[in-house]
C-alpha cells in the first residue's frame, strides 16, 4: 500500500520533506486504491481469494523497485541510528514531554493488542464486516434489502473487505488500527510543520487518550478512518496555503474524496473544507495575488475531482434503491424500499433532540458529557479538554491564524451536526483540530511558573484515567487476544443469547 500510494504521488509529481511525511499521504492512498481495486471486482463477480491475490501479486512485481529502496531505506536508518545523537538532537531523558511520549506509546500498544480480538462491536457485526461477509459469500458486490447501510458510501469497509478476504476480521481490524496510527502521525507531523516540537507531541497524545477515541481504534469501525481522510485534506489545503504549491492542493482534493466516500456525514466534512477553500481563494482574489477565473477553476477541480471519487459508491447506491444519496433526499429522488414510516423513523434515530436556541447554547456541555444514557458507548465523549482549554485559548495574548480557522470550521460542523444528529461520533473529524487547539492553548500556559506545576499534574491524572478507562474497557478484548480465553466463550459471554441462537441456526 506505502509502495502504490508513493508511486502514484510521484506520478504528479508530489515530493515531501521527510518519509514519515511521505509514509502519511502514501499508505492510505495505497490502501484506497487497493480497495477501490476490490470494489471494481465485486461489481465484475470475482470476488475470490485468488483473484485478490493475483492483483497483490501483480502490483508487487510492479512495484518491485519501490519496494525493495524502501526495505534497504528502513535498514539503512535503523543501521545508522545513534543513540547518543538521538537523545542529544530530541532532547530524550526524564522531563515532562518524555513523559507525554510514553503516555502515547502505551494507548497505541494497548489498542494494538486489542485488535487482535475477534470482531464483536454492535455496529461491526451488524453491517461494516456483515455485509462485506455477504458480498464475499456471494463473490460478488449484490443488492441487500434487509440491511439498511449497506446502500452508504463504504470506502473504509471495502479496506475491511480485504482482511476479510485475504484472512480474517482480526486483520480488517489491524488495518483500522494502522489507519489510525496514521492519523497520530500526521497529527505530530502538521504540529510540528506548523507550531512546535512540544504541541507535536501533546496534540496526539490529546487526540489518541479521548476516550471515544480510544473505543474505536482498535476495531473495524469507520470513524477514526474516516477522520484520517479528512485531516489529510486539511493537511494538503494549509501546506497549499503556505506554500501555493497546486500538487498540495490535488491531495487535499483527493482525501476529501476519500472522506466522502468513507461516511455519509463525510459529505458534512467535505463541505466545510470547501467553505473554507473558498474564503481563502476569495480573500487571494481580493488582494489581486490570484485572478478570479483561476479561483473559479480550482474551486470546479475540488467538486469534479471529489464527485469522480465518491461517483462508484454513488452510482452503487442509485442502482440498488433509485435514490444516489441515500437513504435522505427520498421525496426527490423516489427511492425504493421506503416511505414516510421510515422516514419519520430514521429522523428521530439521527436527531431525537429538540431543535431550540437553549439547546443550541448548551451545545458545548453537550458534547463535553454524555447526552444519552443509553447509548454511553457511542457518547463517551472527548474528557474534559472541549471545555477546558477552547475558551481559554482566547484569553491568550498570542493567536494562530490557522488555529482561528479550526474555530470557524469547528463553529461550522458543530452547528450542522446539531441540526441533523446528536450522535458525537458523527463530527468525530473535529476532535484533531479540538486536541491541536488545546495542545498548543497548554503549552502557552505552561509558561506560566505559577500555572506549570498544577497543569502538569493535572495532564498526568487525565492520561492516567484515560489509560485506566482503556484498559477496563479493553480487558475482555486482551483476554481473547492474547488467547487466555477462545474465541467461542468470548463471543457466549458477550453477544450472550443472539450467538447462542445464531450458532445454533448455522450448525442445525
């Protein structure tokens, strides 16, 4: 995947300052390729192993060269490494962000030994794994009536596909969890271009300690993934803004695609970054630094290129129900398999709270805390750092313009989300731009003599439940996945009668 998402950003040319930077642009390119690859399978029926493999087989001969500099590349920097240079260069001994650095490592060891327990999440077992499991048994990609999503745009569950085809669902979770890996080195890496050594190190360790964070990564939801795509497309539009270098631009084009054809509240994502595309191209115009009709172009690329992305899961949708978009724009569209029972159904699913001006005021507190206390697992939330650290960064002497801009793009989805949902996983891609926000907020504070001591230890108890809260959370999921216990008394113990039943109906 690194070696075919790399291949293809040097067919246009794109270079990068370091490989780690390159690794974060190509790998999940390379991934959304291959997917993409095993969607044109589907729809051709020859969804076979074999034929997976043959595809795999083909690109690694391909790829050869790519392959082989990357392998002696990776060598070369573990032969060369020096540790003395290293802690001297990093600054690596027993100081705080060291600290920090070992909090990290520790979330992303605990999420990868978890991803080797067997999928057993709601959602996963429900559709993200089940109807690919269809589609595989089928061997091709075939219309399923009775599972509603399965007619959603499915980028990030073709990825899961894969595992599927090639394994198991252990490795669609294992490509989940290295997606999400990803996204806590491009966090560090943007830090790090854009602000400091220090934020770069506090900001992923913010985004991977949230606790809804934490749930998600180590299995084959979509969310962590999907908030991936869309960092990437910020990532490629501010390097664009710095730099106005258009190949910047391409990616940040690309992995809006990718996020749009990850979710359908990926759309929600993809406009934001376009709103402010054009603020930016709009004030450029304005200050005479880029003709209008060049504007108007690079805006009509973005919508051309993100629709060609998302066009296959599109036109997969409108075949299977008439309606492109669904399940929403039904009275236009005329989709089958519905009417106004569903819809009035699906309505109070995604939004059952009251839309009013106090309800809108307490957003905030809302999406500090759980809101509904029987669905806990997909509101735990992002701790204490949304209310904490956001309103103080305005009481700072010194801004960020981009920081200002997270704002207007957090002020932007917050406000659509509330209209449409109140499930906080749906504007997941936020919490990046939350934990940047407050990374950079906190180490300004951490200045203050006065204030460092208590902050500090106060960071320190937070990671340190937040690690607990992981670690009680995932023990089943280390149980089995370190084989103290079989898959099939996992599953008894935690799915209880629906396995029962379920085994029961596939064995008689």
């Amino acid at each position: 995947s690194f070696a075919l998402g790399q291949r293809v950003l040097k067919l246009i040319g794109m270079e990068f300052e370091s490989e780690p930077e390159n690794f974060i642009f190509s790998f999940p390119l390379g991934l959304a390729i291959l997917a993409y690859i095993t969607f044109f399978l589907g729809i051709i029926g020859l969804l076979y192993k074999s034929a997976l493999i043959t595809v795999l087989l083909l690109l690694f001969i391909l790829l050869r060269k790519d392959i082989k500099s990357m392998t002696l590349n990776l060598f070369r920097f573990i032969k060369n490494l020096d540790k003395n240079i290293l802690i001297k260069k990093y600054d690596i001994g027993f100081n705080y962000f060291s600290i920090l650095l070992v909090f990290l490592l520790l979330f992303a060891f605990l999420n990868l030994i978890a991803s080797f327990a067997p999928p057993w999440n709601f959602d996963v077992l429900t559709y993200h794994l089940a109807v690919e499991k269809i589609y595989i048994r089928a061997h091709r990609i075939i219309f399923i009536p009775y599972i509603f999503f399965s007619n959603f745009p499915s980028l990030v569950d073709t990825i899961y596909l894969n595992g599927l085809l090639l394994h198991n669902g252990v490795l669609s979770n294992l490509f989940g969890y290295a997606l999400g890996i990803t996204l806590v080195l491009a966090i560090y890496y943007f830090c790090k271009k854009f602000f400091s050594s220090k934020i770069a190190v506090l900001a992923p360790l913010l985004f991977y300690s949230f606790p809804m964070v934490i749930g998600l990564s180590s299995n084959a939801h979509i969310d962590v993934q999907l908030t991936l795509f869309v960092f990437l497309s910020l990532y490629g539009l501010f390097m664009y803004f710095r730099s106005k270098n258009n190949k910047w631009l391409i990616l940040c084009y690309i992995f809006a695609g990718f996020g749009a054809s990850s979710q359908s509240f990926g759309a929600v994502a993809v406009f934001g970054i376009l709103v402010l595309l054009i603020f930016h191209l709009f004030k450029e115009s304005l200050k005479k630094n880029i003709e209008y009709r060049t504007a108007f172009f690079k805006i009509i690329i973005f919508c051309l290129i993100v629709f060609l992305i998302t066009l296959p899961w599109l036109l997969k949708s409108y075949l299977y129900t008439g309606n492109p978009f669904w399940p929403v724009f039904n009275d236009i569209f005329d989709g089958k398999y519905w009417d106004k029972k569903h819809q009035d159904g699906l309505s109070y699913l995604i939004n059952s709270k009251q839309i009013n001006l106090v309800n809108y005021i307490r957003l905030p507190w809302d999406i500090h805390t759980p809101i509904d206390r029987q669905n806990v697992y997909e509101e735990r939330g992002i701790g204490p750092f949304f209310l904490a650290f956001l309103p103080l960064y305005f009481l700072l002497r010194k801004k960020n313009k981009i920081l200002n801009e997270f704002f207007i793009l957090i002020f932007i989805y917050v406000t659509i989300w509330f209209f449409i949902s109140v499930t906080l996983r749906y504007i997941i891609f936020i919490m990046p731009m939350v934990a940047i926000i407050s990374a950079y907020t906190i180490t300004d504070l951490l200045k203050n003599i006065y204030l460092s001591k208590i902050l500090k230890i106060l960071l320190i108890f937070t990671f340190s439940f937040n690690l607990l809260l992981g670690i009680g959370g995932k023990a089943k999921e280390v149980s089995v996945a370190i084989g103290l216990e079989s898959a099939d008394n996992f599953y008894l113990k935690y799915l209880g009668s629906i396995y029962k039943a379920s085994k029961f109906i596939n064995n008689e």
